[in-house]
C-alpha cells in the first residue's frame, strides 16, 4: 500500500516481547477461577494454642487468618483479597498482605490498611475441644 510504511523488524519483535508481559498483569488483576470469600460451612483449623495471644496464624489451605487478643479471644477473616480475591499468603505480625496488588490489612480487626483493598470478610469463629472452628457469618 502507498503512502503506509511496513513495521520494521525491531517493532514487530518489541510488540512480541510485551506481549505475554502484559498477559501476566491482566492474570494477577483477577480473571483465573472464582474463589469464594468464605468457607461454606464450618472448618476445624488447628489447636488454640497454635495462636498465641497477641498473634495472628493464617491458615493457608483454607485461606483464612485467625487472631487472637490478649483476653484470649479470636477473630477470623477470610484471606482472600476483596481487591480482586488473590490469595494472600503473607503474614507481617498482624498485617497480611496481598501479592498482587500490595493491599495490607489488619487481621485483628479486618480493616483495610493500604488501597486497593476493601476490609477482609469476617468469619465466626469458635473453639470446640480445643480446635479452632470458623464458619460464615449469619
């Protein structure tokens, strides 16, 4: 075609180099499967005394993180992000924080401490013979 330059070489390679980068940044901001926020029923975790009072312990395979104060009570949240439900993996102290955008949280109370994030989705959570148990809110 007259009058429209071809791409040279150097811009054809370059727009196939980014190509599977700009792949990865559309699969970190969500996409993949759809993760539910809760479990969907009750789900024994560990001890109590696997948290320490003062701590917070996630519990990775179930994507929830439990805390407890020093009275000895425990809170939980769900530990899937609520920017865009990537598993969060992290445990600073208290402060889970999220690999794919950065979002950090409170675990004892489940307030957003840094954008883009939301508050985490509280649990119930009680301990029945000694084992943690959370469950969906009601």
């Amino acid at each position: 075609m007259p009058g429209r330059s071809a791409a040279s070489r150097r811009t054809v390679l370059r727009g196939m180099a980014l190509t599977p980068v700009a792949g990865l940044g559309l699969t970190a901001c969500g996409g993949g499967e759809e993760r539910p926020s809760q479990p969907a029923g009750p789900v024994g975790l560990g001890t109590e005394g696997e948290v320490a009072p003062g701590s917070s312990k996630p519990f990775r395979d179930h994507d929830i993180v439990v805390s407890r104060d020093g009275n000895g009570s425990f809170t939980a949240y769900s530990t899937l992000c609520t920017h865009a439900s990537c598993p969060i993996s992290q445990l600073e102290g208290t402060k889970p924080i999220c690999p794919c955008h950065g979002s950090e949280f409170d675990a004892t109370a489940g307030k957003g401490l840094r954008e883009p994030a939301a508050p985490l989705t509280p649990l119930s959570v009680e301990v029945r013979n000694g084992t943690i148990v959370a469950r969906p809110q009601t």
